[in-house]
C-alpha cells in the first residue's frame, strides 16, 4: 500500500516504486491511498493502479475555513485508513510525503504493519518529521538527514523517477517530431513544475523576442494555473512557431530527449530526473519552500560544478540571456551534462524496493 501525493513530486516517486515492486513481483497486489482533490486521484489510474481518496488537506499558514475543518478532515480520514487497512490487509506500508500519507501510516504503525517513508527533499516535510519516530525504515536522497530522522533508521537511497527517462538513448528524433521541432535548431526546455513557476513564466514572456532573435526552439511547460494568461501572451508575441507552450507535459522522455539546455525550479525530483537525463540545466530554485529548501538542493549540484543556479530575484533580468549563452557553449553544456550524470541514482526506486522487502520478510 503507497500513499501520498499533492504535487508531481511525491506522485511520480510513489508510482516509480510501485512500478519497481510490480517488476520484481508479477503477482502483487498495490492500492494507492490519496487525498480527494488532488493530481493523485488522476495520475495513479493513469498509471494502471487503483486508489482510494481520503478527505484531507494540509493547515494553511493563515486561518483560514479549512483550518478550521482540519480536525474534522483528520479523524474522517484515520477512520476511513482504519477501514482500508483491515480491508486491504497489506503487507507493508509505503508513505511518500503529502497529506494523505499521515492518516494512513498513523493507522499502519499502530497496527505495527511495516513501514517505510521516502523523503524527497533535503529539508524535511511536516508528515514525514512526524511520522519518522513510528515508521520503520526512512528512506531519503540527501545526506544530514539526521537532523530531521533518527539516524538508525535512515537509508540513502535516492530519489525514484519514473523508468523510462533513464533511458533516453535514440530517443532525440523521436522527441523532436514528437514536439514538431526542427533537428537544425537548438532547443530550450522550461519547466516550472506541474503547478508552474510565475517567475519562470514572466521571464519567458520577457525573453521570447531574444529566444527567437537566437533561433532557440522552446518547450515550454507553464503549469496549469497560468496556461491560459500565457497562451493569450505568446499568441500575441511575434514568436515565428519557435516556441511551444503546455499546461503540463505527459511525454517527458521524449521531452528531455529533444532538449538540449533545461531550465528548472529545483524540486526534488526535477534534480532527480535531470540529473538521470544528463541535462545541462539552470536552476531557479523557488523561495516559496520550505527552509529554502530548492537552494540546497541546486547548491548540492553547483557545488559539482553539475548545473548552473539563478536567483529567482534576477531570473526576470538575467534567466533567458544565460540561456541563450549556455546553448551557444558547447563545452560549457558537456561539462555540465558530464558533471550532473555523475549524481544520479538510477536504481533508487529498487533499492527502495529491497528495504520494504526486507521489512516483509
């Protein structure tokens, strides 16, 4: 049993996992645990898998109405965990951060099923620092972890992504006829998340006249609270089909594969996947986390010389022009896409694997 979700970075981590355990054991049975509402619900049965939705939020900073009904949400949701849990009888229960993961490892832990909690980031989320003295075992991606978990039930082990960018080979002219892209021009790929990135966003509207100045095609995922603002603003551009907006991209194989520079927010799994792509990226961590947390992530690879970072305060002024000079450095882009190689953890989502199996067992 796996729960968890709200973003694209707790889902897609949690459905890597699944994957890896169906892969190893063909005749397993996975139910996904989720909150109503959020991209879980649509994206695991897309996936092949069932899932069952709680009726929980997280608590808001402000008070605010669902404040309030907090404590209504929570014990709705630990009676309905209690109800899928003597159901489903599992074996092993699996929390990727998100807030349907606390209701139901709570229910798992008491009921002493083994657990295992995967933590994306390198600054700890609410769910799973509460969580961690009940669980099992807490896998994470990050070193100094301690200083969130207990230390004996700590394993590195990676962020899982999703199987089929770890292999990109022979996929780049698939990618670009894929995108209606052109082999003779380079291609800028930004991404700002599943929900997007406003200053992402607002310095790719700014940078469209340099981009097509420069002859750079653009992917350009914009999330989908801005899809629409955006599609009014490059319709209105003089953007000679260079650039290709998407409220969200399905295909990112094929959309890594065609790219040959990246920019990013710095998520956990965007440093995952772009490291397992091999992609020379900047990054523009978001200062709306957590501790800062996208800065230590991005400055973990910086430090490797593995990518390069831009401030979200001088993305508007500086984002496209360092862009536009990384794509014209050919050696620059070699280096990096070398250097961020070199940090990945392609089996994470297998070693996962072996920590729940060796709970079961």
């Amino acid at each position: 049993m796996i729960s968890g979700g709200g973003t694209g970075g707790h889902v897609y981590p949690a459905i890597a996992i699944a994957n890896a355990f169906m892969a190893r054991f063909e005749d397993a049975e996975i139910l996904f645990v989720g909150a109503k509402g959020k991209m879980e619900m649509q994206k695991v049965p897309e996936a092949g898998y069932p899932i069952e939705g709680l009726w929980i939020s997280g608590l808001q900073r402000k008070l605010t109405l669902d404040n309030l009904s907090f404590p209504l949400k929570l014990i709705d949701s630990i009676l309905k965990s209690r109800k899928i849990i003597k159901r489903f009888k599992p074996d092993a229960v699996v929390g990727v951060g998100g807030y349907a993961s606390g209701p139901l490892l709570r229910v798992a832990t008491k009921k002493r099923i083994p657990s295992v909690i995967q933590e994306q980031n390198s600054y700890a989320g609410l769910t799973n620092k509460v969580l961690a003295g009940r669980v099992s075992k807490i896998c994470v991606a990050y070193p100094g972890m301690e200083k969130f978990f207990p230390a004996n039930k700590i394993v590195m082990t990676g962020n899982p992504v999703r199987s089929d960018i770890s292999n990109l080979t022979n996929k780049r002219a698939t990618g670009l006829k894929h995108f209606g892209l052109s082999e003779d021009k380079p291609v800028l790929m930004i991404l700002g998340g599943s929900l997007g990135a406003r200053t992402l966003n607002d310095s790719m509207v700014d940078g469209i006249e340099a981009l097509v100045g420069a002859n750079v095609q653009v992917i350009w995922q914009c999330g989908k609270f801005y899809y629409k603002e955006m599609s009014a603003k490059l319709e209105a551009s003089a953007h000679g089909g260079l650039i290709h907006l998407f409220e969200f991209l399905k295909e990112m194989d094929l959309a890594y594969a065609a790219a040959d520079v990246v920019i990013s927010r710095a998520g956990a799994l965007s440093v995952s996947e772009l490291s397992i792509a091999g992609k020379p990226t900047l990054f523009v961590p978001s200062p709306n986390v957590a501790e800062d947390h996208q800065s230590k992530n991005a400055k973990a690879m910086v430090d490797n010389e593995a990518a390069l970072l831009v401030k979200d305060s001088e993305a508007k002024e500086n984002l496209i022009k360092r862009a536009i000079e990384l794509i014209n450095d050919q050696a620059e882009q070699e280096k990096l896409a070398k250097n961020i190689k070199t940090m990945a953890r392609p089996a994470a989502a297998e070693e996962i694997v072996n920590e729940i199996v060796n709970l079961i067992e």
